[in-house]
C-alpha cells in the first residue's frame, strides 16, 4: 500500500475536487480486490448540505448497490482517518482494508476497525495534510 | 422509553411507509432533547438502488445539517437494530441515547454504542418483527 497506488491517487483527486468546490476536502475511493476501482467520491457536506455525505459515504453510494462477494478483499482508500460512521460502513461492507491518507487532523474510528478484524494503513500522506491545514486556515468555523 | 413515544411511533411509520413502497421496511426518527422530531426516514435502498441510505441515514440527512449542539440529548429511535454504520452515525452526532424497536431479525453495532457511552434501549416491539419477518418471506432474496 503506498502513495502511488491507483485507489489512493484517486482518493487524493477527489479530496482537490471537493476543495476546488469550496467544500470540505475529503476524498475516498473503493477499489476491489483485483485492483480495479468501484467508485470514488468526496465530502459534499457543504456542497449539498449533507449531513451523511462523508467521502467514504459518497463513494460507496457512486459504487451503487454490488453483490456481497464485490466488497470481499476490497480496499478503501481515504484522504483522511474515517469518521464512526464511515468506518462503520466498511465494517458493514466487509472490506479487507482501510488505507488512511493521514490521521494528524483526526482520528476516527481506526481502533473499531482493528477490532473488527479490518487491516488499517496509515500513510501520512503530506498533500493530504497541507490540503486540511489549508482548509482549516481558511474556514475555521467550517472544520 | 416506550412504544406509545412520538420518535418511536414516527420510526414505526416510516417502516410502514417504506413497507408500502416496496423496500427494506425499517424506519428511524431523530428526537431532540425536548421531544421534538428533528427529522425522520426509512430504509431507501431498493426505491433509490442506495448502498448507503439506510433509515437512520436517511433521518439524519433529512434532518439537514444542524448545529453539534442540537444533537445533544436527542434520541435516534430506529426500528430494527442499528447495523455498524448507523450506530457509528449516531456516535458522529453523539447521540444520547438509541430506542431499537426490535433486535431479533438482526443485531447490529449495540455493543459500539453502549462502549461509547450511548444508552441502548430495545423495545422487543411486536410490529417491528412482524414487518420483517413478512419482509423476509415475501423478499428472501432482498433481505
């Protein structure tokens, strides 16, 4: 698992794309076990007033509805550390694998997922930081 | 806690509502801390092919995006047992309490919640298991 894997990159774009929309900059995206990707996606908090609409969120409901056996040795990739929520959506999902672009702005639920048998990467990836950081600066009441 | 509060009643019928329409009948309902609905919605997976929009998603979301505080103290009432993206929800808004209308078709995240502080409250409702259980017969392949 490393920065130029195809799922993180993805995540990494997508996370540009919400702060290129003024929105919160979380990215994510679902790859399958052959390494091909089931769908990507961004927090659209402010984007639509959403409430639910996590990255995670946001790519499991581009992915749309797949099969149990789809999300078998799946891999999540996202920019920043899941939320209770969109952890608990892997676990619900049963991916193998939750890859965490960085967990210095937030942590989340990293520590339910190990308990739950799903394998948690930390990358400590720099963009991803510098991307909240900038967010945060410039929209504290936002964050 | 009862089956005759408001948030519970509001969850049965969302269940009904969601019955009717030919999806996954479990309904939820978000009460704040003095009572009133802050929101309410049922299980859209089958009506919008949603990976995501359970009922306690779809309270939230249709809740909107309110103030942390307006979470404080408020009970999410929820048909059947939260699984573990609905309860993770629940500890993302710090939810006071859960009021489960049945956990005998399926167990979800309780033991999370009650880790993280959340009171669980399961009503062992009749109608709940009821709807379910013809769900279940009618839609096997679904459920």
């Amino acid at each position: 698992m490393s920065e130029s894997d195809p799922g993180f990159v993805a995540a990494l774009e997508e996370a540009k794309a919400g702060f290129a929309e003024g929105g919160v900059p979380i990215g994510a995206c679902l790859v399958s076990r052959d390494g091909s990707i089931l769908g990507r996606g961004h927090n659209m908090r402010i984007q639509k007033g959403s409430a639910t609409l996590h990255a995670e969120i946001s790519a499991l409901e581009n992915t749309g509805r797949l099969p149990a056996n789809a999300y078998e040795g799946a891999t999540m990739y996202t920019s920043l550390s899941p939320c209770e929520m969109c952890s608990g959506a892997c676990i619900l999902y049963k991916v193998k694998r939750v890859v965490v672009g960085e967990n210095k702005t937030f942590v989340g639920g990293e520590e339910h997922l190990r308990r739950k048998g799903i394998e948690v990467v930390v990358l400590e990836n720099e963009e991803c930081k510098a991307l909240m950081a900038r967010f945060i600066a410039e929209k504290p009441n936002v964050w």
